[in-house]
C-alpha cells in the first residue's frame, strides 16, 4: 500500500510538477509582458476618456447656449416681425441681437430670412468687416440642418394643412444646431435656431424659418466653464495644434470641417503610473505563485476526492428538480424511453399520465410562492405515495407533473388508479393554519396503443391534458384521434391567422346603432371579419378564441383598434364602439397603446368607446379599474357590453362610474310578450338611467321589440333591424341614406336578416 501510494506520488510528481514549473515561469514572464501591455493601453485609454470629457464640456456648452437663445426666437412676436417683408430693424436690435448680448454675452448675431439671404447683422462693437462670405458659407451647414427639421416638423392634418408639432429632445427647447467656427482667427461658439411661433400653429404650406445665429468668442468665462467641467490640468486655447509630450489636444472643427483651434491639456497617464509601483510586488508575487503551486500539489488527492462526490451530487442535480425531489423532465424523458425499449408483457400496457395542478397561479398570487412551493411538495409526496410499485413520477416544470405508470391490465384498472390519484391530491393541504383545496387535470396516453415513441406519447397526452382543461378541470381524458385533429385545426388555424394579420388581409365590418327614435345613427360598432384569399369566410365564432388562446388578441384587439379609428373621420358625429378583450387589459402599456392610437388619427377621444365585459375584472380588479378610469378621465367612453350576463354586474356598476351600459341580446330574445322578460328589461333601463348610463339594447330584430325600446326611451338600439353589419363603403351609403330620410330614418333596407355567430367581436 505504501508503495503504491509512493509511486503514485512520483508519478503525479513527474505527471503535474514538471509541467506546472514550466506553465508558472511562462506565466511570471507573461504577467510582466501584460502589465507593460495593460500600461500602454491604460495610458491611451486614459486619453480617449479625458478627450470624451472635452467632447462632453463642449457639448453642454453650447446646449446652454441655446437655451440663453430660446427667449428670443420662440416667441410669438418675433416669429411675426421677422417673417415680415420689412422687418423693424430697430425692434429686432431691441428686443432680439442687442438683447442676447446684454444678458447672456452673444457680441455678434445674424439674422436670415425665409429665403436663406442675411436679413440682419449685429455686433456689439457695431462693426460688419467680421461677416464674410467665408463665414456665411462656414455656418451654411448648420442652418441648413436648422431648416430641414423645421420643415420636417411641419406634419400633415387629415384636413390637408400642416400643423407645426416639433419633436424636442431633452436637452433642447427649440429646433437649433450648435457648433463652432472662426472670425478673424478667432474661435466662437455659435448656435442656429429657427425663429418658431410659441403655440403650435396651422399653415397651407411648409416654408423654411428664418434663422438667428449667435455667436460668442471661446475665451475668458466661456473657456473657464469648458475648464471646470472637464476638470483637466493646463486647460488651454491654442490657435493651431501642439505636438508637446504628454499633452492632450481636442481639434475644434467647423460645420464645413475646417481646423479652426485646438484645446490642449495636461494628460494623466495612470497605466504608467501604476506600472512604476507595481513593478517591484511582481518578484514577490512570482514566489508566491510558486507557493501556491506546492500546495495545490499537495492537497491534489484531496480535491480529487471532493470533485468525484461532488460531480455525484451535480449528476443527480441535473436529472430532479430541486423543490420535490422528482426527477426533471430530461430524467423523465430518459426513464419514459428505457421503459419502452423494454416492451411490455402480455396484455399489459403502460400509460403516460400529464397532470396540471388547476388555478395554481392563484395560490401563487394570493398566498405567495412559499405558500405555492409547499403545496407543489406536498402534491408531489401524494403522488409518489399513491402511485403503484415501479410506475414514475417526475415534476417537469411549475405546477406540471408526469406519471408512467406500468404494467396496465386494461382501461378499467387504470381508471381505478387515476381515481385513487385524484382523491389522494383532493384532501386538504395544510399551510400553516390555511386549509387549500387542490385539484388535478389529468391527460393519458396508453402505449402501444397510442405509440411507442416517448416523444409522440407526451404530445399526446399533453393534447388530451388540453381537453380536460377545456372541458372544465378537474377531470381527465384520455387521448383520442379527433383531439389531435382538432389541436392540429387550432394550430393551422392560429398560424393563418397570424399572416392574415401580417399581410393585413383581415377587414372590419360596422353595425350601426340609431338613436330613441330611430332618426339618427349616433354610433358604429367595429367587428372583425376575415375573408381568406381563396374566399373562405372565417367565422369570429371561430378565430377570437384562437387568438385568445394563442395571445394573437392584443395584435388583433390594437389592428381593430387602429383601423376604426382611422376611418372614424369619414362618419362626423358618430361615435366608434370597440370591443377590448380582457387579455388587451393585461398588458401593462394598454392606456399608453390607445392614446397612441388616438393622437396619430387625430381623433377626439370622445368620439371613442371602449366596450368590456365583466370577464375584464377578473383577478385583477385594481389594474384593470385603474385602466379604465384613465381612459376614462382622457375623455374616452367606457361601454359595459352583455349587461346581465353574468351575476355580479351590479357590483362593478358601483365601482367604475361606465358612460354607457349595453343589455345582453338574450333579454330581448326573451321577450315576446313575456311580461317578465319584459319587466326585467325595464328594470334594467331605468336602473342605468339612475346611474347617468347612456343605455343601449343590442339584438333588435323585430318591429315590436323596436317599439317597446322606444316606449320606455331607450338611448340607442343596435340590431338586424336597424342594419346588419356593413363594410366600410356600404357604411357610408347607408349613413347618408338614413340621417338623410326625411320620413325618419326606417324605411330603407331595414329588413330582418338572421343574427349572424360571433358577431359580437
């Protein structure tokens, strides 16, 4: 034993030294050749920064500069006395160039006119020999740019004139370019700014501003300033460049790129510093390493042993999860595959079980995860205690579990077994002194019969987990071929549909809604419609779910959103109603999207309803509520659709004041002479009346429900018999036809046609 140990001591000696000698003396002579390296870069580096600063210095300098400028050429007045075709000479030396001067120090200034040609010229010590030709040309530039956004800015109203709406960055409060140029050999800051009206105003046509450029000489204060933000040593103005050791230079260029002076400072240079102290510590440090290389020798056995439990401990981390115990879903996966290259025995099956634990999120949102993390521990001991003998259970991720449970004789008696699963996880979870009530969805899948492939098993059971979710919870299902037909027409149906969106090949259909007396269309609700191009018609029966489902609502709910309001500006006076799904609700930027979509149609928010139905509150009433009551203090209309639909409407009537209350269709179906359908509908009328709720009925389709609305005086109706849902261009034809009937309204192409599926979206 001994000698063993001996010779494989030599052997590490001859296998590890020997090599580390080696690598420590290449790494001794590399840290020296680094550090001089580092130095250099460190030194350079240093510059750039201290060059940055300059830059930096330079650029808040003659930001401030346009803001000293600001008072003067945004400004109504001004605006007008020098777009004149004589401006006031005298008031523009008053109020404007002689003004800057006596305030912020701008001892020259230039005025040109719309048409780019010198209008003014000042200077305090009232000479004109310092402004050339050279130097309007050396400013052309910058004015230039000056005039291009002020043109840029002029933005284009559906009504064909141009209003004036700038884009301001942050640092600016006016359309302006700063630079620097020379007079006479003598660097100045200037700054360009576009005289510019106070309020945003309305022109036919976009003519170029005229612009003021104010200069004032880099020297004195103005270089002081540069000097104290920069915080250099030796800060300097030199008229041309120096070429003195250790001394930085920032180069001023002009706007036409002309060298007009250079700034020059004393450059600190860390890296070389730092190589002068630290030089000495580098022997040390390579007797040190060659220390440390001793001691790594010595314990190498020991660590050897460590990092063998250790990669132990990180195998089996890697195949379970940590919070239950479980193996994980590549463990699962490995286990699931063993079992099926094993086979099965006579008339024996083996079924893969997925199971989601329902309403999970909300133990999480109302209890918090530590309360979640313990049912999840408690969920997965059940299971494992429940299941039989050499079946599985694994956690494959968040409130997901999978089972393999072997050796199945028949349906019947894995039926037994998932009834067993489901009352064992349906007793009581304690946390703390809180009793929660768990329940399972459960999808199956048997091989062979549904496949042998561990892959094409879980995708199967996964779809049949789906059917039990969508058939109410709680329950399970067993995976049959028309489940996956149907998942695979979901799926085609949500890709057709994402690139209908993508091409923009969905359209909107509007049904219009009259007023009491049904002289009047007040208002349109936009619904969706889908044509395919080989002119299949998708119902919304059909895709709002899928898009619901697949998260494709949003960009559906904002596409609707956006077009109806864009074509809100062909029908004057009519109010536009969209439906917002409750998905729409939870995106945190939902307000800031509809404002958005507001401000670039140029449409009043109050010519904008919003429809929501009570399914919109739930689990997150504050933000929702929070939501609504901001669209709401915009000027944005807030419809409650379906009213009556559900059993706790009168409890959101009290806390969210709607603008209108919409009564679910089912009331006036229900209705033919039905005194009690018909006592409710009146209730419900004069119940949103009290509330200062504009009411609307939608589903009218006879003459009689039509005039028992109008009877107890109805604000508006909505319905087959006053039109069916129209496009664009019908809409437009009908609108002119019925406001225009002078026998008031009905009469024309009012006909009942029957309710068309989804025609609520």
């Amino acid at each position: 034993m001994n000698y063993s140990v001996k010779n494989s001591g030599g052997q590490i000696a001859s296998a590890i030294i020997v090599p580390m000698v080696v690598i420590v003396l290449i790494s001794v002579i590399g840290i020296f050749g680094v550090m001089h390296w580092s130095a250099r870069l460190s030194d350079r580096n240093a510059e750039q920064s201290q060059h940055t600063l300059i830059a930096g210095a330079m650029q808040l300098s003659q930001n401030y500069l346009v803001k000293q400028q600001t008072g003067v050429v945004i400004w109504e007045e001004a605006y007008h006395v020098v777009n004149q075709p004589d401006p006031d000479a005298s008031w523009i030396y008053n109020n404007m160039t002689h003004w800057l001067y006596q305030n912020h120090g701008f001892s020259k200034s230039i005025l040109f006119n719309r048409a780019f040609a010198v209008q003014n010229v000042y200077a305090h010590d009232l000479t004109k020999m310092w402004m050339t030709p050279d130097l309007i040309e050396d400013l052309r530039p910058a004015i230039a740019k000056v005039r291009a956004r002020y043109i840029v800015s002029m933005k284009k109203t559906p009504s064909g004139l141009y209003r004036f709406a700038p884009e301001y960055s942050e640092t600016r409060r006016s359309i302006a370019e700063t630079g620097v140029t020379s007079i006479n050999g003598r660097p100045h800051l200037f700054t360009a700014s576009a005289v510019v009206p106070q309020i945003l105003s309305i022109s036919k046509t976009r003519r170029p501003p005229a612009t003021l450029v104010s200069l004032v000489p880099l020297d004195g204060e103005k270089l002081d300033d540069i000097a104290e933000m920069s915080r250099l040593d030796g800060f300097a103005l030199a008229g041309s460049q120096t070429g003195r050791n250790g001394a930085g230079r920032y180069l001023l260029h002009s706007p036409r790129g002309r060298n007009v002076g250079v700034l020059g400072w004393n450059t600190n240079l860390p890296g070389s510093q730092m190589l002068d102290r630290i030089t000495p510590f580098l022997a040390l440090a390579a007797f040190m390493i060659a220390a440390v290389v001793i001691a790594v020798i010595v314990f190498t056995r020991l660590m050897t042993k460590r990092l063998a439990r250790s990669e132990a401990m990180a195998v089996h981390a890697a195949r379970h999860d940590a919070l239950s115990g479980l193996p994980n879903r590549s463990r699962f996966h490995a286990l699931l595959k063993g079992i099926l290259e094993k086979g099965f025995g006579k008339n024996t099956k083996a079924a893969v079980v997925y199971i989601d634990l329902d309403h999970f999120k909300d133990i999480n949102d109302t209890l918090g995860h530590s309360a979640g993390d313990q049912v999840i521990v408690a969920v997965a001991q059940r299971l494992k205690r429940v299941i039989p003998d050499a079946s599985i259970v694994s956690r494959i991720s968040g409130d997901e579990f999978a089972m393999v449970i072997r050796n199945c004789e028949d349906d019947e008696w894995l039926e037994y077994i998932l009834d067993q699963v489901q009352d064992e996880i349906g007793r009581p979870v304690m946390i703390g002194s809180r009793e929660l009530f768990v329940s399972l969805s459960m999808g199956v899948a048997v091989a062979p019969r549904d496949g042998n492939d561990p892959d094409e098993l879980l995708r199967k059971a996964d779809i049949a987990l789906y059917d039990a979710k969508a058939n109410g919870r709680n329950r399970r299902s067993f995976f049959e071929a028309n489940m996956e037909h149907q998942v695979q027409s979901r799926d085609r149906l949500s890709r057709d549909l994402r690139l209908a969106l993508k091409n923009d090949e969905l359209d909107l259909a509007y049904q219009p809604q009259s007023d009491t007396g049904g002289r009047r269309i007040v208002s349109v609700e936009a619904l969706a419609r889908w044509t395919k191009a080989d002119g299949t018609i998708v119902s919304p029966a059909q895709f709002i779910p899928v898009a619901e489902e697949t998260g494709l609502i949003n960009e559906l709910g904002i596409w609707v959103l956006n077009k109806a309001c864009a074509k809100a500006h062909d029908w004057p006076g009519v109010i536009v109603a969209v439906n917002v799904s409750p998905n729409q609700f939870k995106h945190p930027r939902f307000v800031e999207k509809v404002m958005a979509i507001l401000a670039a149609n140029n449409l009043p928010p109050q010519r904008l309803e919003i429809e929501v139905t009570e399914s919109v509150f739930a689990g997150r009433n504050d933000s929702v509520l929070k939501a609504l009551r901001r669209l709401k203090n915009l000027g944005v209309k807030v419809a409650l659709d379906d009213f009556g639909s559900g059993y706790s409407s009168l409890s959101y009537l009290r806390r969210f004041p709607f603008d209108t209350l919409k009564i679910d269709r089912d009331f006036l179906s229900g209705m033919n002479g039905n005194p009690e359908a018909e006592a409710i509908l009146v209730s419900i009328i004069q119940l949103g009346k009290a509330l200062g709720m504009t009411i609307v009925a939608e589903g009218i389709e006879t003459l009689e429900q039509l005039r028992f609305l109008q009877a107890h005086d109805c604000h508006r109706m909505q319905g087959f018999y006053i039109s069916r849902p129209r496009s664009e261009s019908d809409l437009a034809t009908f609108l002119a036809d019925f406001n225009g009937d002078s026998t008031g309204g009905f009469g024309t192409d009012l006909s009942y046609q029957p309710r068309e599926a989804g025609a609520n979206f």
